[in-house]
C-alpha cells in the first residue's frame, strides 16, 4: 500500500481513537457495553438461532450505539457538548446529534432475567432455568445470561369446542386449516396466531361480532414426557351477539357525505342501483361505478373479505377523501341481519399544481426545472382520471464527466396528456365485475417531447400507448401495453455532430428517424411493503416486442422482402422490429432498524430482426452512472473490453449494447440522526450480439463474458429525509475490463495521495433517492 494511504489509515485511526466515550465517565460508574444470552442444553434441544433471537428481545436497555463495534460517536458528541442553555446550535449537538451514556446502574439483570424466563415458556422451554454474570473491563461492562434448557414441550393432542352451537358447528368445519399439529413445539404466538385465523373465518361466515377474545386456549401439561394437550373453547361469557351469524340487508350509498357538514339527509332523492340504495342522486357521479365497486349483496352472509374490498375499492376510485362503513343490526323473524351505511367524502374535482424541480438522472445529469399539471379525478363521471401536464428542464452533468472534459448541457420541454379509466376497456368484449382488492384500470397516454442537446441536436418524439394494469394482490402487478406507439425524429443537427454521423455508422443508425409499433409486458413483485419481514424482495420482469405486427402485414400485402438494408417504411421511416427482454430482481436483508443489506442483479437482452439490424437508440443497454455501477462515469463503460473514450476525445457517443449483465451490493447503515452510510460493490458490462468493427472486443462471447466484467467499490453518505435521499456516492474502478486479461485488477494501482490517481479514478455520483 502507498505511503500516502498508509497515512490517511493513521490520521483516521487517531482521530476514532477519542471516539469511544469512555473519557468523560463519572469516576466509579461503569459504561453498560451490552448483553449475550448462552444456552446450556440438558437432553434433546432442537437448534437454537431463532429462539436466541426471540429471548434477545427482551434484553434491556440498548447500549451506546457504536462505528466499527468500538468507536461511540454519538456518545462522544454527548460528552463534550456543554450542557446547553436553549435550543439552538449547542442543544442539536447534545441531543439530537449526541445521546446520553447507558451506564451499569440502569441495568437490572433480575427484572430482564424474568423476562426471559418468560420468553422461553411461551416457546415451550418450561420451567428453564436463567442466571446472570456482570463481567467488568476497565471502564466498562457488560451482563451474560445463561439459560439451562430442558427439551421442549410439544404438542399431544389438539381439542376443538364441541358442536353445540353454530359459532362452534363453523369452527369444526375449519379445524384442516389449524395453526397447531400434534408434534410441533408449543408456542403461544402460534396460538394466538391459531385464535386471529379462526376469528377471521368466522367473520367471513357472517360472525360479524365475534372477536378473537372470546377464544381461550388450555394446556394440560399433566400427560407426562413433555407434552401438552390443547383445548381450544369458546368462552361461556361471550356475548349473544357474537355466537349470531348475520345476512346482509339494507346497503346505503351517501356519495356526498361531509365530515363538516353532516349532508346524510340533506337530499332524499334514493335511486336503486346493483341493489344498492344511493343517497342525493345527482349528476357529480355515475352511481353504477360507485355501486360496483360494493361488494355487499343483499341476503348474503356478511364477509370481512368483502368488506374490506369495498374498503379498498372506494378508495382506489381515487375521488373520495373518506370512505366510512357503519353497521346496524337488527332481527327479522328470528334471522339477524346488518345493515350497511356507507359514507363517502369526494375529493376536490378538479386541481392544479406547480412545482419547481431538481431533475437528476442516472446519466448524472442534473437542473432546475418546473412542472405544470391539472388533473381532473372524474372527467366522464365515472371516476375516469385525466392529466394534463407539461414540463420544461435545464439539464448539465454536474458530477462523474471525463476529466477535462466540459459539462455538456440539455433543453427539454414535454407535454403530456393522460387518462385512466377504472376498469377493463377491451374493444367488442364486457369485462363484468372482477372481485379483487384492486380496481384493474385501462390506460391512455399521450404524450410530446423535444429534446434540444447542446452542440449536437434536437431531438423530437411523439408516442401513444393503450394498456392496463392491475394488481393481483398487494405485492404483484401486471402492465400491458398491447399497443405502443414512438416516433423519434431527430433534426437541427450540427456540423459537429454530423461528423460524428460520417465516422460511425453504427451511431448513424441509432439517430435515424424511428417508427416503434409493437407492445410491452410488465410483472412486478414486490413484498418490501411489509415491512416487518426479513427477507425482502423486488422482481421486475419485462417484454417488449415491436415490428412484428408490420411485417406479418408487409409479407400478406407486399412481395417485398424485408431487411435492414432495404427496409419496409411507414410512413415513410423504417419501422424497428425487435425483441427485447429485461430482469431486475432485488433482494434486501433487514438486520433491524438501523442496519440492511440491498442487492440487485439486472440482466438484459434486446434482439434486432426483420427490418432492423440495430436496437432503436431508446430501447439500447446501458451502464454506469449514479444508480448503475458507479465507479464508472455514466455510459462510458462497454462494450466488452472496448476501452472509454479519451478525455480529450469527441467522446459524446455514449456506449451502448444488446446486452448486460449489471450486479450490485451495499451494506446500508445509520450514522447520526437523518444521516446515513453506505459501503457498495458494483459489477457488470454491456456486449454486442453482432461484431462491430468500431468498437472491437465488444462481441458477447459465453466463454469469455464472466472475465469482461468490470468491478467498482466505494462509500456512500446519504441525508434520509422521510420523503426524499439526497446521496453522494464516493466511488472507484477495481477491474477494467479494457485491461489486458492479466491487469485487470486494478489494486496495486490504488494510490488516494495521487492526485492524478484520484482525477482519473474517483467518481463522485450526487444523485436524489437510493440507486435501487
């Protein structure tokens, strides 16, 4: 290693040297440094990790949080901050920034040592033994419980409530479905978890006053050898209500409720629609789209399912502010019923906004900009949402351009109209109501874009598209777009740029005009929105096909054969004809609050064909950049071993393949109150399918890809603001593919007192938001 990183490893180490907080302790006190729990197992214990896990939540108080398991920076802002008069500047260091040292005396070994019994008896581990040891070091200390664990007890038999009432009948009919089986460990979150699944299949059976309370769960541990026999009651002292089971009745719609201005009964007019009542009848709204989105049927057992997709429903419209349901009860000749008000607040018709931006891209662009836009939530009366917007933006490349070269800079003004309507449109087919949480919308979109870069051209496109999307549940989402339409037209193009034109073809047939006609599938998966697991995921797969529809037609219609180098035109520009496939899978591991692992692999491929020889320029590959792999400036990287342009070299052709493979990972982690840390890894690179004599080694090959992969490392700090990240990711090249096979690896070569080393190699990406 250089002397010069040698040294800034010292200064570095000297300055956290006076970070661990342990300084400023009063004389005598002891700084609580944490807790283990140990098990000593006597006889047949299962493995042990997950019961480790649950015991520790037990475990109080929290240390002083800690950098690198020894430096307490939080704490050390604490000590030396002087106590504070006021709020100002002194105050936020203390105790916003600071906290406050977690000393020996606050902890109380007895107390936590009960908890943890605790713990242990509701994951079966009865009558285990817990002891404590407070181990002493220097100016610290820390406190070992040890638990003696006996084998667990597991379930013998499972006893339901008998059949001598309906709440009863219902249970047993359900009892495949249970939570507990003979021979699983006793565990009381299961039980609980057992007694909110039958609660919840009894509600939609029509118990609509039954409550998980009225379960009660015995365990008889008198049968010897560790087991426990469970029975599961109803309680005697559960109300009469809730043993009824209720047929809906009456279901009201007051579409025009005011939580200011009670208007239940400010108009009496009532239509029937769908079986429904609906209040105040006026024209705002088409009562049919409110009614079918109201999933109570008269003389049906009330369902929770139902009940909340109504819920869900109503509120997916997108025009109502509120959406409240109250039930009334009654009985008519001995049967119960409920009656169903539902009362829904709308939203303001109609909106406009203005914004002023801060636009950052992947490219590492950036620029002001403004946005203009109206919207309408109920053009048509059927909560149809219609948008009209235009923007207008500034872009220059404010971090990762080529040393020496200037910040190349960018006009773009678009106008877009949208409309979304609240179920299926498909041409000669009526799609009748779907039962689902979610209301499937089709979408059309138009919209006009042109696009002016500085020195080089202006570019013009227009594109339509007609699809749907609809979720299937709360983490799954489908898109399709069966018709995409783009036409890209660039003109005012510069000498400088022609020239580029003359020398590379290739780039003259990414900038000929473009006609895309096909369509596009989208599936996306996605469970980080419950965010109490683990283990989260993020999967985006998409297809995109165009041209193919064209020359299904050019061949009926037209002995013309099609090819690249005679083209069938519409409208006279060559139609693109390809297939394009891409897959972003994510994968995120949430150690606790404070602490997460991201990764993500993206994998591509776009196949040109027929009337095309090249991927239209807006459909290519790309990497590199702020959210791609960010010790590489923002396309420059690829194809192949091809090498980056020089910094003196006309270097606005922008790297760009049929394929990539694109790989990263980060270790996320709190710093201090809103600010965050990051340490990254990035890899991939972009291949040809077909060899360009222009761009030699960027030919995909299967035996050599794995060894053309470029590697990046680096340092991120990010300001978490709950609605936005600013991130400044810090980043440098560790493989360089354009290397000769055994240089690649660019260790050796990591020299930060170099200033030459740090202009050629550090890329500073400033980017707003995570890069995945």
């Amino acid at each position: 290693m250089k002397t010069s990183n040698v040294l800034l490893t010292l200064i570095f180490a000297v300055f956290l040297g006076g970070c661990t907080g342990l300084k400023y302790l009063p004389d005598g006190e002891k700084l609580y440094t944490g807790a283990t729990i140990e098990f000593i197992k006597e006889g047949e214990i299962p493995k042990t990790k997950d019961l480790k896990k649950e015991v520790a939540k037990v475990i109080t108080p929290e240390p002083n949080r800690t950098f690198l398991g020894v430096f307490r920076p939080k704490l050390w802002f604490y000590e030396v901050t002087d106590t504070p008069k006021g709020k100002g500047l002194r105050y936020f260091f203390k105790n916003k920034i600071g906290e406050p040292p977690v000393l020996l005396k606050k902890v109380s070994p007895v107390a936590v040592s009960s908890l943890i019994s605790n713990r242990l008896d509701n994951n079966g581990y009865f009558r285990s033994k817990v002891s404590y040891e407070i181990k002493e070091k220097g100016k610290t200390a820390k406190v070992i419980y040890t638990a003696v664990l006996f084998p667990p007890y597991r379930i013998d038999s499972v006893k339901f409530p008998p059949r001598i009432n309906s709440v009863n009948s219902k249970i047993l009919e359900d009892t495949a479905k249970t939570l507990l089986k003979p021979g699983d460990i006793y565990n009381l979150t299961t039980i609980k978890a057992e007694r909110e699944r039958i609660d919840l299949y009894l509600k939609n059976e029509g118990f609509f006053y039954f409550n998980p309370d009225y379960l009660v769960c015995y365990a008889d541990t008198a049968i010897g050898k560790r087991m426990v026999n469970l029975s599961l009651e109803v309680k005697e002292e559960t109300p009469p209500k809730a043993l009824e089971r209720y047929l809906m009745h009456d279901v009201v719609i007051h579409p025009k409720y005011s939580l200011d201005n009670d208007t239940t009964f400010a108009s009496q007019d009532t239509i029937i629609i769908e079986g429904k009542y609906y209040i105040n009848s006026d024209s705002t709204f088409n009562p049919k789209s409110i009614a079918n989105s109201v999933f109570f049927e008269r003389n049906t057992y009330y369902s929770r399912l139902n009940h909340d997709i109504t819920l869900r429903r109503l509120m997916g419209l997108g025009i109502f502010k509120f959406v409240n349901i109250k039930f009334t009860d009654e009985v008519v000749n001995d049967t119960s019923f409920l009656n169903a008000s539902i009362y829904l607040t709308p939203l303001r018709k109609k909106s406009l906004r203005a914004e002023i931006l801060a636009i950052t891209k992947s490219t590492n662009f950036a620029g002001p900009g403004i946005d203009l836009s109206f919207r309408n939530r109920n053009l048509l009366k059927g909560s149809e949402l219609f948008v009209l917007s235009t923007q207008a933006g500034l872009e220059t490349q404010i971090s990762g351009q080529q040393p020496g070269q200037p910040s190349l800079g960018a006009f773009n003004l678009s106008v877009e109209a949208k409309l979304y309507v609240p179920k299926f449109l498909i041409p000669f087919y009526n799609v009748s109501k779907i039962s689902s949480y979610f209301i499937p919308k089709t979408k059309f979109e138009l919209s006009a874009e042109r696009n002016y870069r500085v020195d080089y051209y202006t570019m013009n496109s227009l594109e339509f598209t007609y699809g749907y999307y609809w979720q299937e549940s709360e983490t799954k989402l489908h898109e399709l777009d069966p018709v995409v339409i783009n036409y890209v037209r660039t003109s005012q193009t510069t000498p400088l740029f022609d020239s580029l034109l003359e020398i590379n073809p290739f780039l003259q047939k990414n900038f000929q005009n473009q006609f895309i006609l096909g369509l596009q599938y989208r599936y996306t998966f996605n469970n980080q929105v419950k965010s109490q697991l683990k283990n989260q995921y993020y999967f985006r797969g998409t297809a995109d096909f165009s041209g193919n529809l064209m020359s299904l037609l050019n061949n009926a219609f037209s002995s013309k054969n099609v090819n690249p180098e005679d083209p069938a035109m519409l409208f006279n520009t060559p139609y693109s004809q390809y297939s394009r496939f891409e897959i972003d899978a994510r994968y995120f591991h949430v150690f606790d609050k404070k602490n997460k692992i991201a990764t993500r692999l993206i994998t591509g491929v776009g196949v040109p064909y027929g009337n095309s020889d090249a991927l239209p320029y807006i459909k290519q590959f790309f990497i590199g950049g702020s959210n791609s792999i960010r010790a590489f400036r923002a396309r420059t990287l690829g194809p192949g071993t091809y090498p980056p342009p020089s910094p003196d070299s006309l270097s606005f052709f922008e790297q760009a393949g049929d394929i990539k493979l694109e790989m990263n990972a980060e270790y996320r982690f709190n710093i201090i109150s809103v600010i965050k840390g990051a340490v990254f890894v990035d890899a991939g690179n972009v291949w040809l399918l077909q060899n360009d004599p222009l761009r030699p080694g960027g030919l995909f090959e299967v035996k050599d890809f794995m060894n053309e992969l470029a590697f990046g490392t680096g340092l991120g700090l990010r300001a978490d603001v709950n609605f936005f990240v600013i991130r400044l990711d810090l980043a440098f090249p560790i493989r360089k593919p354009w290397l000769e096979p055994g240089d690649r690896w660019v260790f050796d070569q990591i020299n930060f007192g170099s200033p030459g080393w740090r202009k050629e190699n550090l890329v500073l990406n400033i980017a707003i938001g995570h890069p995945f």
